[in-house]
C-alpha cells in the first residue's frame, strides 16, 4: 500500500513515521523547502536561535512521550528548568504553579529538530506545493504519482481546499484559527529574567506572549547578549496583519525597553513571521471527520487541539486507521 501525505508538519510526519513502523510506503509532499510545518526554529548568523512558532514542547500521550524520550534520544533535547510568569503590561508576577509543574522541553538548535529527527530517512518531496488530488480507480493522483490513500495534514481550511478539489468535503465547518505574528528579536545587551516566558493571561495587551530564549535554552544568544521571541495578541494580529514588519517589531522593542530600559532599544537582529493559521480557537471531532475504511483521512491540529502533542497524536491516529 503507497501512502501521500500533504504536509510535513507534525501531524504528517507522525502519521509517516508510524506508518513506517508497520511497512507502508509513505511519500511526504511539502510545499515549503524544510521539515516541522508551524515547529519552526530560525538561526542567525550572529549566533541567535529563536523558534518562531511552537515554542516549547510537552509530550502528554503515550505514543509521543515514547517516541520523543525513548526512539528519538540526542543529547539537544533540553527540559526546560525556568517557569513561565504572568504581565499585565509591565507588572510581571509568578505564573500558576500547576501550570508550571508541566514538564516542558525543547532542542538545543531548534524546536524544529523534533521535525527533523521524526523526518529522517522518510521519502519527503520539498518544495512542492500540492493544488489538487485525482481520484485515479480506487486511489488518488498526488503529484504525477499514483498512491492507495491519502493523508491530508495542512491546517483545516486549506485540506478543505484539497478535498474540494476531490468533490468531497467534511463536517469542519466551526474550525476557525488564529492569526498570529511573531516578533524575533537579538540584542547585544544581557537579560536576567526569573521566566523563560510571560504571558498575559488576562488578554488584554497586544503582546500576548514573550519567550526570552536564552533563558529558555541556554546557548540562544551570543555571550553577553538575549533572544526574545514575541507573539503578538490574536486581535492585534489580525487587525493590523497587512502592516510591514516594522509596524511589529516597533511595538515589540517599545514593550522590551519599558520592561528591560534602555539597553533594549536597539535590536542588532529583528525579524517577523505571519502566521495565517497558528492554533485552531475551535475544533471538530476527529471521529466525525476521519471514517474507518476510508482511503481519504484528515490530521490536523484542527480535530484534537492546539499543541504539537495533538497534531502528533492525530497523524498516528490516522496511520493506524489506515494500517
Ligand atoms: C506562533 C505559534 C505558537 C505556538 N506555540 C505552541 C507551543 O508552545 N506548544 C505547542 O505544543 N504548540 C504550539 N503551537 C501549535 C503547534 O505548532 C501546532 O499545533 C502544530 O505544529 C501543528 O502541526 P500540523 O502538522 O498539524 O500543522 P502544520 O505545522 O501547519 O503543518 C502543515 C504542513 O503542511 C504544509 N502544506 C500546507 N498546504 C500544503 C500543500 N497544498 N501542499 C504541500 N504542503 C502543504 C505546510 O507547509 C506545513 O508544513 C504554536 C503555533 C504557532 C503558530
């Protein structure tokens, strides 16, 4: 049995590696030119490391905590020891300590190295942007290639657009996502924070969170020196999305000088990622979506929550479905 996969975020690289395990022949398609999807990491020439989308990574679930801790081992895998505090604008206080009794963790060069390690050895065709799929007898046309199911694994307005093209479609109708901007930012100066991250739980500010990643993993930033990873409010993002980049890295460096002095008002690095879909604000059921027997299958985060631990687990729900 051939198997496409549209996508190889974590959901399609889940989904191939699991289907590998049990003997399948699985092909990748991604249309951007590297692996992990919305599991991005960004380095610098400077010496910075930021991830630009997920930030951290909590295996809840056995097939993933199995997979990551067990299968997976290297020696970047890092647990992230500082906590996660609370600003509401520039009051910052200790988060909730349940909260951060989570075990969370991340990869020395990138959160992306997860993607990367699930990724290796797969059949992944980079580059290369899917726009329809074929019904072809009892199979599919994906990309000039005959297969016996298909995957579909981009977030959930864009595999409709997938099935559409097939004649088909689902009942996804009430998943909606996220607009999200990030704001990278390198600073020469030094930052000596309790946190590894803020967030504003009260969701008023346009910053909603701000990871300090070199308090994250250590090693982030030039000695001396501290890279922050700003993700601007759902709101402000979609309210001010066609803005240039400056627009948000203005907004985030005003926010860092106020809360850091003065020493921050002159990032040497400053980048900006859009992200269209960043996490799914509803969901619809898996089971509902992805009918056994079927040779057509859908994994997203969009079907079992926001976090890579879902998108993972429904990319291996979908191989075993299959399989
Ligand atoms: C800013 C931000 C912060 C986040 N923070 C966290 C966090 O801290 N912790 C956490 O657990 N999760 C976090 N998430 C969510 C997490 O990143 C996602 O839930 C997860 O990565 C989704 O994986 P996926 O494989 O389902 O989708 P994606 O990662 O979106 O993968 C889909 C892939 O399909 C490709 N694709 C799309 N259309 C096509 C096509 N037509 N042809 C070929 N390829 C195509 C895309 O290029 C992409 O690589 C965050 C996300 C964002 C954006």
């Amino acid at each position: 049995m051939r198997i496409a996969i549209v996508g190889a975020g974590v959901s399609g690289l889940a989904a191939a590696y699991r289907l590998r395990k049990l003997g399948r022949e699985v092909v990748i398609f991604e249309k951007s030119g590297g692996l992990g999807g919305r599991v991005n990491s960004r380095q610098h020439k400077l010496g910075y490391t930021f991830d630009v989308g997920a930030t951290s990574l909590t295996p809840r679930g056995k097939s993933i905590e199995k997979v990551m801790l067990e299968e997976l081992p290297t020696t970047e895998l890092v647990k992230v020891e500082k906590p996660i505090w609370t600003h509401s604008g520039l009051r910052t206080s200790p988060g909730s300590s349940s909260k951060n009794s989570t075990p969370r963790y991340c990869y020395q060069n990138g959160i992306q190295t997860f993607a990367n390690l699930l990724g290796d050895g797969l059949d992944v065709r980079l580059k290369t942007d899917i726009l329809e799929i074929k019904r072809e007898g009892t199979g599919y046309r994906v990309g000039d290639e005959y297969f016996d199911a298909t995957i579909l694994t981009p977030p959930i307005p864009q595999a409709c657009q997938l099935l559409w093209s097939l004649g088909e479609s689902r009942p996804v109708a009430n998943v909606s996502y996220r607009s999200c901007v990030s704001v990278m930012l390198g600073y020469q100066a030094e930052s000596e924070t309790p946190y590894h991250a803020l967030i504003d739980t009260e969701q008023v500010h346009p910053l909603t969170w701000l990871s300090v990643e070199n308090a994250k993993v250590p090693g982030r930033a030039p000695a001396g020196g501290s890279a922050f990873v700003a993700q601007l409010s759902a709101r402000f993002s979609q309210q001010n999305y066609a803005q240039p980049d400056d627009y948000f890295i203005d907004a985030t460096v005003t926010f860092l000088k106020h809360l850091y002095g003065s020493a921050f008002a002159s990032p040497e690095v400053a980048m900006v990622k859009k992200w269209k879909y960043s996490q799914p604000e509803s969901l619809a059921r898996f089971e509902n979506v992805n009918l056994p027997g079927s040779t057509l299958l859908v994994a997203s985060d969009g079907l079992l929550g926001g976090h890579i631990e879902d998108a993972f687990e429904c990319g291996w729900r979908t191989a075993e479905l299959l399989a």
